[in-house]
C-alpha cells in the first residue's frame, strides 16, 4: 500500500500548484478571477485531502504577525466606521495607509477581508 496512495506524487503536485498560484500573484495581485480561482482549489483540496483547516482567505495573511494583525484590524475597523459616517475622505486615507503598509483590503457583504500585497 505504501505506493497505491502515492501521497508523496499529490503533495508535490499540491506544492507545485500553491507555488504557480504564487507566481501568478505576483504578476498580477489584484486580479479577483484568480483569487477565486485560487481559493476554490484550496477548499477543493481541504475537501480532499482534509488538510488547510484554516479559513481559506487567511492563506493570503500568512506571515503577519499578532501586533501587525491588530494594527490592520484596528484600522479596517476604523474605516467601517468613517465610511458609517459618510466621510469618505477618511476611509479613502485609512484604504491608502493600509495599502502602504502592503495589505489590499476588499469590501463584500459579508464584511471586509484583507490581504498582503508584498511578502
């Protein structure tokens, strides 16, 4: 049985498709076909195999640590409430910082979700 599953052969493929998925991020980042494209193959694999138990989006949040993670938190949440309050000037700056500091930020209606932009 130890060559029947040849679990070794789907994790480099696994590999070999988280690393393409990659590279195709970093030529085009803000290409939402992709994302999505990218997020179906991860649950997909989830389904699968029963591994990447994480919430498929944090996959583009891997290597922000805690303090960084609330300072984005903190400030996603700000811009919810400046955009409650109509001024848009402030959320737009807050948009700008957080995309300074290398995080996308996308409004959908189940909330705003971030990204990192750059490693």
């Amino acid at each position: 049985m130890s060559d029947d599953l040849n679990v070794s052969v789907a994790l480099s493929i696994i590999d070999e498709m988280i690393n393409l998925a990659n590279e195709k991020l970093d030529k085009n980042s803000k290409d939402k076909n992709l994302k999505k494209e990218i997020l179906a193959n991860i649950e997909l694999i989830n389904r699968v195999f029963g591994i990447g138990e994480r919430e498929p989006l944090n996959y583009f949040q891997i290597g922000i640590d805690y303090k960084k993670r609330k300072i984005i938190e903190d400030l996603i949440e700000k811009r919810a409430k400046a955009k409650r309050e109509k001024d848009y000037i402030r959320a737009d700056k807050i948009r700008n910082e957080l995309q300074d500091m290398g995080i996308s930020i996308m409004d959908t209606s189940k909330g705003t979700f971030w990204e990192v932009l750059t490693p």
